[in-house]
C-alpha cells in the first residue's frame, strides 16, 4: 500500500507507531477526509475490493465509499502499522424496520492495540467512531457522542447515545470473516434492485464538532451536543456543489451523472404533483 500517498489524503503527519494515539489520531483524520458515498452503485459502475482499485478511488482519485471499501482500505493501514487484526460482519439494526432478521451488510475491524482488544470502524457514519475498548456496559466518548457496547452470550450491540437516549447501532458476533465473504456481501449492496445503495444517494462525512449527512436531496447538518439543520437541495446543480464543497468529493466526470441525480428532483416533483 502506498501509505504516503494515504497520510497526504488524509492529512496525517504522525509516524506508524501501532499506539492507541496514533490510531485514533489515524480515524479521526479518515473519517474527516474520506466521505462516506454510493455513487458507483447508484450509477451501476462496479465496487472493486482489490487494494489497487482502492487506493486509485479513495487516495487517487479523491472519491469516497461504503463500509466495506472504507474498512478494507483501513485494515491495511493497521496491518502496515503491524496492528493484529481480523474483519467482522454486523447486522445494522440503525432505522431497521424489517420483519426479518436484519443481513449481515456491515463490515468493522477488530484490532489489538497495546495489548487489548478494540472495535475499529471508519465505515459506519451515522455517528463518527474512534477506537472502541472491547468491554460490556461501558460508556465510552468519542469526538461525536458517546457509544456502549453491550455483550449478550453469543454477540455484542453496538449502541449511540443520542439525546440521552440508547440507539442500536448494529450487533455482531466474533466469528472471523474473510475478502470472499465481503464479495458476497458487497454484490448485494451494490447490485440488487432492492439495496438501499442501488436507489438512493447517501452521503456523509464527519468534521470538527458536526457532520453532514445526505439522502437523495436532502442533506442535515448534525451538530455535537446541538441542533440539527436541514435543508432541501434544490437542483443538480446544487447537490453536486454540495457533494463537491462539504463532502469533499471529486465527482466522476461522466454524463450520466446528472441523469441518476436528476431522478432524485423528478421524484419530489410527482409527489407534489400528486
């Protein structure tokens, strides 16, 4: 991996030292830099896994990704870092309505750093996470709210706190998963007619004391502690600025673009129509 080129991305200037600091430091400044983003999938392009096809999307070529791009391209940051890893899969229970069990569609990282065992996942945006110590009960902080991890007998509930009220994350087990696992995980959400990523555009990216959230037109500014702000995009033009100038992201340059992000205004069109 090209890990200079992946510190100028993200603007780190610390060294490899495999410390809890670092690697918080490492998140922190990920999770700044690197958006949170579907665009391949709602333009029915590829997601590749392969670490070339990575770091030419997300140093290279100044893009973002989901979970399982995100993650990947992490787990090899740490792996330079000479950090013990192995990938884990969770179902995101996050605004989850469906009767059935939730699928597996989440990747994270479980790491060893200075001995112990940390929940490590820059993938999952709904609430930037640094570093998460692997126990039960506790209550830890990060830079955008405070996370628990709660332990039943056979998996762990990854739990926000938001407005002083637990929200489940997602819930996971220990069982190692491997680069043939996330192919087949990865197909569905970015392949079938029916993956939230196939019809909608998501976005996020976390910053200093707030983050951006996107879905289709609409985009919240989430501030730590505060108020939520929310605004209606009101054309191509404007959420394309938007993706560009708060998200960070250099947009592909093909025209199919405006077509797939026009579809967005044409269905909040019929609805007032209707």
């Amino acid at each position: 991996m090209d890990i200079d080129a992946y510190f100028h991305r993200i603007g780190y200037n610390g060294d490899l030292a495999p410390t809890l600091e670092n690697i918080t430091n490492l998140v922190i400044r990920h999770t700044h830099s690197i958006a949170f983003e579907n665009l391949n999938p709602l333009l029915g392009w590829p997601v590749a896994l392969d670490l070339p096809s990575l770091e030419q999307k997300l140093i290279h070529e100044g893009r973002g990704g989901y979970c399982f791009e995100q993650n990947t391209l992490f787990r090899q940051v740490l792996g330079a870092m000479g950090v013990p890893v192995k990938t884990l899969a969770a179902r995101v229970l996050w605004n989850w309505e469906g009767e059935e069990v939730a699928p597996r569609s989440h990747m994270l990282i479980l790491a060893e750093i200075e001995g112990e065992a940390y929940l490590v996942d820059v993938g999952f945006r709904v609430q930037a996470l640094t570093p998460l110590r692997l126990v039960s009960g506790l209550e830890q902080p990060t830079p955008h709210g405070a996370c628990r991890l709660l332990q039943t007998r056979e998996h762990y509930t990854l739990q926000l706190k938001i407005r002083d009220t637990w929200r489940d994350a997602y819930r996971f087990d220990l069982s190692e998963h491997f680069s043939t696992d996330y192919e087949v995980y990865n197909w569905y959400t970015s392949t079938h007619p029916d993956s939230l990523f196939t019809k909608n555009l998501v976005g996020s990216l976390a910053m200093p004391g707030y983050h951006y959230s996107l879905l289709n037109n609409q985009l919240a500014t989430h501030h730590v502690g505060g108020p939520s702000e929310k605004q209606t995009l009101a054309d191509v033009d404007q959420l394309k600025q938007t993706l560009t100038e708060k998200f960070g992201i250099r947009l592909p340059e093909t025209p199919q673009l405006d077509e797939v992000l026009g579809q967005f205004f044409q269905r909040a069109g019929n609805a007032v129509s209707a």
